[in-house]
C-alpha cells in the first residue's frame, strides 16, 4: 500500500492522479474513512506546525 498525504504532490498530473485513483476501490475506501474522521484531519494538519515550533524553540517535544 501507498502512502497517503493530506495533501497531494505538485509533480503529479491531477487528470492521471484521478484515473488512479477510480480504479482503487481500497484505497478510496481508506480516504473516505479517514476524511470522515476529524481527528486524523487534525493530526495531520497539527504534526507540522508542532515540529516547526519545536525547531524554532530548538526542542524535541513530547
């Protein structure tokens, strides 16, 4: 199984990634179940911001 990102890569025609994608049944069943669950959608929009907060204060978190 492929990753899956919040958000897609630049480098990939949409229209290619869209036929792709149609012929997955699985994997469009793993993106639905994860875009209905709010707490994935918040993990992956928090993780970055965290990480370059710990940068910027030079820490690891925790």
């Amino acid at each position: 199984m492929s990753l899956l990102f919040l958000f897609p890569r630049q480098d990939q025609n949409p229209e290619m990634r869209a036929e792709v994608l149609a012929g997955d049944v699985e994997r469009i069943k793993v993106l639905r179940e994860r875009l209905s669950d709010l707490s994935w959608f918040m993990r992956c929009l928090s993780e970055p911001i965290a990480r370059s907060a710990n940068r910027e204060d030079h820490c690891k978190g925790g």
